[in-house]
C-alpha cells in the first residue's frame, strides 16, 4: 500500500480528509478511491492537495457519509441504522434472500450479539 501525501492540509488536517487519505491507501490509487467514493478522480487529487477549487462542503459530506457505511456481505454498502434494521428483522424461512441476510447478520462483526456459528 503505498502512502498517501496530505501534508498540504498541514499538521492538523480535517477528518474527511484522513478518511479519503485512508481510501485512496486502501484502494491503492486515487482512482480505485474516486470510483468506490462515486466522485471524480481530479477531486479526489485536488482535496488531497488542499487545491480543491470549489466548496468542500459537498465533498467533506459525500466521503464522511461513505466513511459510515457498513459493508454487508448480502445487501453492500449500508447505512449503520439500515444495518441495525435488517439485524432486528426476524428470521423468514420463505425467502431465500431473507434467509442469507439473517444468516449473515448472526455472524456479523457489527452485531452485538454476534455468534461464531451461525447455524445455532
């Protein structure tokens, strides 16, 4: 992975900026970043670079939201409140999808009440 340059944010830069530093490491260019985040490239060089022309806001919300969400293994990128929704559902034994997600909610690292076998 390599490392991502924010010194021009300076000692102290803002959290949405640490969090994009941190997906652009993860995803492993700036690029992979602008696609999983759904903005452009550019923006995502030009916040980096404290070089972003326009009003941040937008872009502070749209990677803090991101940074939120919970990747389900069955639906994707959730909400934390879409995932405590689904985790309460009771199980349904007539849908095979419902069967998946509550499966899968039983054995999530996210919930609280998690069980290392699912099939208890």
């Amino acid at each position: 992975m390599k490392d991502v340059d924010i010194s021009a944010w300076g000692d102290n830069p803002p959290e949405f900026v640490r969090v994009l530093a941190n997906v652009v490491k993860r995803e492993g260019s700036n690029a992979a970043a602008a696609r999983q985040l759904r903005i452009n490239r550019a923006s995502v060089s030009t916040l980096l670079a404290n070089k972003y022309p326009a009003c941040i806001q937008k872009m502070e919300q749209t990677i803090m939201t991101f940074a939120s969400l919970v990747q389900c293994p069955i639906r994707g990128p959730i909400t934390g409140e879409e995932c405590q929704t689904e985790r309460e559902k009771p199980f349904v034994g007539s849908n095979p999808r419902r069967i998946q997600q509550y499966r899968a909610c039983r054995s999530c690292p996210k919930n609280p009440d998690r069980r290392e076998n699912p099939h208890e």
